[in-house]
C-alpha cells in the first residue's frame, strides 16, 4: 500500500459584498492575507498535492491561486461546480472517482462538506489537540492533513485516515 494524503482546506475568508450572490463572492482583504500563509505552510512540510480539487466558487478559486503561488510546483487543478455545495456524500463520491496514481489530493471547499468530510475519515488515533481543535471548528483557511490508510481511493470511508495535523496558518 503507497501512502496516500488527503488535504482539506476550507477557503480563505470572503467578503459579503451586498448584492453579490454567494457563488460570486470574493475573499475579503484578510483572506487575500490567510492564503499564502496556507501555501506556505503546505510548502515548508512538503505537502504539494499531485492535484487540487477546487470548488467553483470565486473565494475558493481566489484561494487556490494565493496558495498555488506559494507552492514551488505546476499543480494541476479541476475547478469543479459540483463541489460548490457538496456535502459529505457528494465530497466522498469525488475522491472514490480519483485515480489511484495520486498520492496526495488538495480539496479547496466549503463548510459544512470540508468538516463534515474530516470528522468522516478521522479515525480518532491522531493528536488529541488537533483533533479537539478540528471537531470544536473548522474555520475559513483551516487545513486538515489526514494520512489515508486504504489501497486505492475508491476505498475512502469512514475512519479511514489518521489526522496528522489541523492548522489555521496565521
């Protein structure tokens, strides 16, 4: 079995601009700031996904390109309109369809789908702290490591992944 890594970030923080309807809306001048900082601490572990999987939505385009730009690879990414208002079962569909020559996969979604999709997978064996820190919330630039431990992704399902870190770079 190859290691497989599966990285969830909820988008930057948006703005509400009245009239803007939410599919459309922007990050906010502080996710414009989050960003790179998610990039960036996915650049210093080495965690440069073989592919992104990126909602449709405008924020999380935004903050697919802030955190591509801190990354020292050519990521190919999939702008996917179905993951705009996935939920659990609609996130967990898109991975069971990956190819199994991917070893790491970065998701830029939205909440309830991304927490709903980490609380899923985690098995409870990583560290406590993370964990109670990503079951307590899950909050706009939040990054969630988990180590897949399945043959292929088709086989993802509940407690299949050890959380091996929950961050909100700052």
């Amino acid at each position: 079995m190859s290691r497989r890594l599966l990285l969830l970030l909820r988008h930057a923080k948006s703005d509400w601009p009245v009239g803007v309807p939410d599919h459309q809306r922007p990050l906010a001048d502080r996710g414009r700031r989050q960003a790179p900082l998610a990039g960036r601490w996915l650049a210093e572990r080495d965690l440069v996904p073989d592919l992104a999987l990126v909602s449709s939505a405008v924020r999380t385009q935004q903050t697919w390109d802030l955190v591509r730009a801190e990354l020292d690879a050519d990521v190919p990414a999939l702008v996917e309109d179905a993951l705009y208002d996935a939920g659990l079962t609609g996130m967990l569909d898109r991975l069971h369809a990956l190819p199994d020559d991917l070893a790491t996969v970065l998701v830029v979604g939205h909440n309830p789908g991304t927490e709903s999709l980490a609380a899923f997978l985690d098995d409870g064996t990583g560290p406590a702290d993370d964990r109670a820190h990503m079951m307590g919330k899950y909050p706009t630039g939040a990054i969630a490591v988990l180590s897949l431990v399945v043959d292929t992704w088709a086989d993802v399902d509940r407690d299949t992944a050890r959380l091996e870190a929950f961050v909100v770079p700052r």
